[in-house]
C-alpha cells in the first residue's frame, strides 16, 4: 500500500512537473509572440531637408520619386515644422521630448549632453522596452549620440572627397560641387548600405532602425549625375520682393543678415548655380532613400514596419534675402514629415493639420506601445494618422534662442523676438510672408491668441553663454 501510494505521488509529481513546463513554455512562446507582434520601425531622419520635395509642391523643379513614392503609401504632413531651426537643439527636442525653451539648448554651440541624458532619449526608451536598437549617420548633432542608447551601430561614415576629384563651385560660405566619382564617395551611402543589411537579417525581436542621411546639409558635393537632373539653363529662382526686409522689427533684420551669404551670392552672378547644386544634393538624398525603401519591400518586415521620415528643419535659398536656417520663418522652420503605419495610415492620405516634431516621440510610443515618459511635450497625433480632418487644436511651435518663438497654426504665422519685435502673416493670402501684419490694430486678436500657445518657461542657456556670445559663435561656424 505505501509502494502504491508512492508510485501514486511520483507519478502526480511527474504530471505536475510536465504542466509547469507545459505552462512556462506557451508562457515563453507567449511572450515571444507579443514581442514579435509589435511593430518595427524604421526611423529617416534627413538634415537639412527642406520642403522642396516634389509631394509637398513648393518648388517645380526639385525631382525626388522616391520621397515621393513613400509618401504615396501613407500620409505626409503639409504643415509640419522643426522645434528649432538648426540641427542641434532640432535633434535633441525631437529625440528627447523636451523644448529648447525647457531644455536650455538653443543653438549648436550649446552641447545637447548639458541639459539632455540618456535616459531621456527615445531610442533610449525603446530599448528598455526590449527594442533592437540600431543606428548609422546623424541622429543627434554630430551622430549617433548616446552609446547606451544602442544593441548595435554602423561604422563611423566618412566621405572619400578631396581635391582631386572635386570640382568645387562654392560662393563664400554657400559650399557646392561637382564630385567625379559615384555615390560610394558621398557620406550617406554607407548609412544606406547599412540599413539595407540590417533589413535583410532576421530579427528575434522588434528593431527600431534609425538613419541619419546627412544631404542634403552642405558642402552639396555630390556626382555629376545629380546635377545633371537639374540643367542650369532650367533653374529657376524662388519668389522674392526686392523689399522684403522693410517691415520687419531689427531681430527680424538682423537674422536675415547674419552671415552676409545673400550679398555674397547675388554679387557673385551665381545664385541660381547654388540652387542647382542644392536640388543636385537632395537627388541624392533621395536616390540613398530609395535603395532603403527598396530593401524593406524585399524584405520579411515589410508589413509590419512603422515608417517616419522628417527633414530636421528648413533651409533657405534667397528667400527674405537670407539662406541656411537659423530664422524663425516658414522656409527655415517647414520640413517634409511623411508616416506609413500599416493599419493606420490610408495611401496617399495628406494632413493639413499644423503639427511639430515633438510629436514624433509620444506617437511612437503609443502606436509601439511602449510606455511614454512624463516629461514628454508633444502630444501623440495618431488619431490624425488614421484620419487627417479629425479634430486638432494643437499648433506648431519653433524657438530660435532664449525668448526667440513661432507659433504656426492652419493659416497664421506669429513670431515675438526677446526684445518684443512682433511678425505676423497670413498664409492664406500671403504664402511666402512678404507682408508684415503684426502693427495692424484688427490682428491684435489674433496676435494674443497665438501668443497662448508661447512657452511660459523660458530657461537660460544650459552651457550658460548669452545671446551674443551665441550670435558670434554662429557667425563663426559657416560650415555648420
């Protein structure tokens, strides 16, 4: 009897133990099933890139099918702008969720590690998630920033140009030119290549993939190929008024002026040669783009990868009598912003709505459902994902050093410098903003409406240096 009872109890034992592990094991595959079943996400982020990309129709003559393709398989954002108007303070609001005006980085020569950590990073969160994390180019200002943020990253890109197989046709600090080689000397192609390996690997989780394309930023050196899609004889220069400054306040003015490049490019003859070779850079750019999207339609992921593409902020050529960024008006703050989110997005959907790229951040996180930080100040625009007219009150806001904000909305632009100098126009009537509204006592209304949207938080600069001494270090770095 107590042999039986003992046979009894081990053989219950034995059935106990099987049910655990049967247990543990749908657990695991569980588990790994909901794991697999987030999406992946393949994150573009291109510096420089303004909205002369052929969806967008602001400039004929830019030729970008690829952009173009991947916009026509989701939705782009018409109205979308940077929350700063210059690469550094750019990366680190959009990557970290917090605002220049609340991080204290303004400008390039403020480092974003003054204000900003790790633990603040969007890659940073995904990973902690149980995201793959992989990178390759300029993601923060500099590259890929963070190591921790990281499972895995690409080699350092490096460009092969020097004097012996570049033409160079720079104007001053405007940097341009012919490259006689392929598209292997060009920086970007690397990142290309890398992304596109990595999208040909099997993954054992979901992967955040993000690439940092550095075209169309300058030197616009890039091979005759590119230039050649763009024949001088066909250039044409954008809008302009002869007299666009005159009704601007001094810091209006002065951003204008602040390098000396539009004299320099108008004295010189060859203002539509620097126009040339700034669409040549975005040809490129696209071309590197498509080889990516190409890699990803061949690929196992293709279905359930979330794609972001954004331009990191404007750029101007001529228009206001100014070029490159560092302004707070339409051509130095609009950039393409293009989602694809399978089950989500409609093909060739467009959204009107004003929208910044703080908004990048928390809309990852919701549509990954990954937990999203408090510190976060963008608002997630899924529900506009899924459908464009739904009802949005937010707007887009752009700050350009301390107590320096644009405030976009559907149809007003609104920008108050430190010293109280006020624009204002209106894009219904006056899409290239050569008329200044702001002392017209019947916009006074709407002037104190847009202001609502201002920070009410202004913080100092993180590395402590003023306005001027932040005025003369850009001045100081035309390269950048």
């Amino acid at each position: 009897m107590v042999l039986s009872f003992h046979r009894t109890w081990i053989s219950g034992v034995k059935h106990t133990v099987l049910l655990v592990a049967s247990v543990v094991t749908l657990t695991v595959a569980s588990f790994s099933q909901e794991k697999l079943s987030q999406p992946n996400i393949l994150f573009i982020a291109v510096d420089d890139l303004n909205h002369w990309v052929g969806h967008l129709g602001r400039n004929a003559q830019t030729k970008t099918p690829n952009l173009d393709r991947l916009a026509s398989r989701g939705i782009t954002f018409t109205n979308a702008h940077c929350s700063a108007p210059v690469c550094n303070p750019s990366r680190a609001a959009l990557l970290s969720g917090k605002r220049p005006s609340t991080s204290g980085v303004y400008d390039n020569g403020i480092p974003y590690v003054s204000a900003i950590k790790s633990s603040d990073s969007l890659f940073t969160q995904f990973k902690n998630a149980g995201y793959e994390t992989l990178a390759m180019g300029k993601l923060w200002h500099g590259g890929i920033g963070f190591e921790d943020q990281w499972t895995k990253t690409g080699s350092k890109e490096r460009e092969s140009i020097n004097e012996s197989n570049l033409d160079d046709r720079s104007i001053a600090g405007i940097k341009f030119g012919i490259v006689n080689a392929g598209d292997d000397a060009i920086v970007d192609t690397p990142t290309a290549d890398f992304g596109i390996e990595e999208l040909k690997r099997k993954h054992d989780r979901p992967f955040l993939l993000a690439l940092g394309f550095h075209k169309p930023h300058m030197p616009w050196n890039v091979p005759k190929k590119y230039y050649d899609l763009h024949p001088l004889d066909q250039i044409e220069l954008p809008p302009t008024q002869p007299n666009d400054l005159e009704d601007l306040p001094e810091a209006g003015r002065n951003m204008a002026k602040a390098l000396g490049d539009h004299e320099a490019v108008t004295k010189s003859g060859r203002w539509k040669e620097a126009i040339q070779g700034y669409l040549a850079a975005i040809s490129y750019l696209d071309g590197q783009v498509g080889r990516v999207l190409d890699a990803l339609d061949e690929s196992a992921h293709k279905s359930n990868t979330i794609i972001v593409l954004f331009g990191d902020h404007g750029w101007h050529l001529g228009e206001k009598q100014h070029w490159r960024k560092f302004a707070l008006w339409e051509e130095s703050t609009r950039a393409p912003l293009i989602w694809i989110v399978p089950g989500t997005t409609n093909a060739g959907d467009r959204c009107d709505r004003p929208v910044d790229f703080l908004n990048i951040y928390p809309t990852l996180c919701q549509l990954a459902k990954v937990p999203a930080p408090k510190h976060l100040e963008g608002r997630s625009i899924v529900g506009l994902l899924s459908d464009p007219k739904s009802a949005w009150d937010g707007v887009a806001l752009t700050t350009f050093g301390q107590n320096n904000h644009a405030v976009r909305d559907d149809r007003w632009r609104y920008i108050r410098y430190a010293d109280g100098g006020e624009e204002l126009y209106d894009h219904q009537s006056d899409p290239y903003e050569w008329t200044n509204l702001a002392k017209l006592p019947e916009h006074e209304a709407k002037k104190r409406e847009l202001a609502k949207h201002f920070p009410k938080i202004n913080v100092d600069p993180a590395d402590g240096s003023d306005g001027k001494k932040q005025a003369r270090q850009r001045a100081q770095r035309v390269k950048q």
